[in-house]
C-alpha cells in the first residue's frame, strides 16, 4: 500500500505523512530495496505503467541523506525523463548503472521495462508515412555521418547491446515487427520506394539482430502467386 500511494496517488495535504513512512521503510524495514523493485514490477505487469509522472511522485519523496539503490535509480530515472533516454548524458549513465548492478536483479529489469516503454510509445504511434524515422534510411551512410543518426533503429540496437538481455530483446522485436505489419498493409505496391526500403531495412537488419532467420524474410516478402480461376475451380471440384 506504502508503494502504491507513493507512485500513484495524489500527495496534496498528506506528502509529510507519507514522505515520513516511506523514509522509514527505507532505513527500517528489511530487504525494502528489494521489495519495492519486486513489486514495482508486480504492479507493471498488472497494467499500472512505470512513467514520468509516477516516477516524479517517488523522487519527490525521497529523503537525499539516505543513499541507497532506490535514491541512486531515482535520481537516474529523473535525468532519463529531463534530458530523453537517447540523449548521450542519459546513455552513459544508464550504461555505469546498469553495469554496477546485476544483470537479473528486479532494479536492471525496472530499468529495461522503463526504457522500453519509451520505445513503445515512440513506436506505436509512429505514422506510417515516418518509417524512415524508424528505419534511418534518411540518413546519409558516410562514416562522418554515423554519429549524426537518430534514427529509433539506431538507439535499439544500442540499448540491446547495453542490456544485453534476450527477453527485453524480443519486446523489441515484437514491436518493430507491429510496425513492420503497418507499413507493408499501407504499403501495398511491392515495386514502390517505400515498400522496397522496408524489405531492405528488415532483410539487413532483423536477421542482424536475432529478430528473424533469413528464411523468415524472405517468407515475409515472398509474393505470392494467385491462382487461376479454373484450376481454383477444379480443385474445389475434386
């Protein structure tokens, strides 16, 4: 209940009561860190997001004298909603975090889950017309280039290779691929610039990334012939 009230409800004329049982806790009560950051994901896969707004309404509870993992995460979260999560500051200091913490731990999976919400709601309401947005096909392929690509692609593949974590890895995949989906229903004419940058985009980078196997593509975009009406017809004869 402590946490609940401290992430989701309004503190307005009760903030001193519960900023004092939370900092309690804190110092008190056993294992706290690892109880909160349990059940902080209990609550997420119950539908209850880990967003800016409930994460402000933590950190503005916390009592700074006490140094422990959930003021070091807070703080960190706080610089990932200010500054943007593919901000190069954000990077290195979700990088140093998650690499001081165990890889499994309930604190590295709140963080992933965090990030890839971020991508979620970036991704999902992607229009289609802005694939290149997603893919970073606008972008110019010269090395001085490089650093210049803001592309969504871009900043996946780099916090994969960060977290280095499969099932966060397939949260992924399965979101591209919902936006794949999207652009190859709006998409309709195969020889069209967009439909071939989407196919050369998932044939280069899905088998890349684990997402798919090259056999998969090449399903994914295997035209498919139609049947003429009177073998259709003889076969549904027999």
């Amino acid at each position: 209940m402590l946490i609940l009230f401290s992430r989701y409800f309004p503190h307005e004329g009760h903030e001193d009561w519960i900023k004092g049982l939370l900092n309690e806790a804190r110092t008190n009560f056993p294992g706290f860190n690892e109880k909160y950051f349990n059940y902080v994901l209990e609550i997420e896969e119950l539908g209850l997001p880990l967003d800016k707004e409930s994460d402000l309404n933590i950190y503005r509870l916390l009592d700074t004298g006490i140094e422990d993992d959930l003021l070091k995460y807070s703080k960190l979260i706080n610089e990932i909603h200010n500054k943007g999560y593919i901000h190069e500051d954000a990077i290195e200091a979700i990088r140093f975090f998650y690499d001081n913490h165990e890889g499994l731990s309930d604190i590295n999976e709140a963080l992933r889950h965090t990030i890839f919400g971020h991508f979620e709601r970036l991704i999902e309401n992607l229009p289609v017309e802005d694939y290149k947005t997603f893919t970073g096909q606008d972008q110019r392929k010269g090395e001085q280039d490089a650093a210049a690509d803001d592309s969504i692609a871009r900043f996946m593949k780099l916090y994969m290779d960060i977290f280095a974590n499969q099932e966060f890895n397939l949260r992924l995949r399965d979101l591209s691929m919902g936006f794949v989906q999207k652009t190859l229903k709006q998409f309709t004419d195969k020889r069209s610039t967009q439909y071939q940058d989407v196919k050369h985009f998932v044939q280069d980078k899905f088998p890349e990334w684990e997402f798919m196997k090259e056999k998969e593509v090449v399903e994914l975009f295997k035209t498919r012939r139609k049947r003429k009406a009177g073998k259709a017809e003889a076969t549904s004869k027999k």
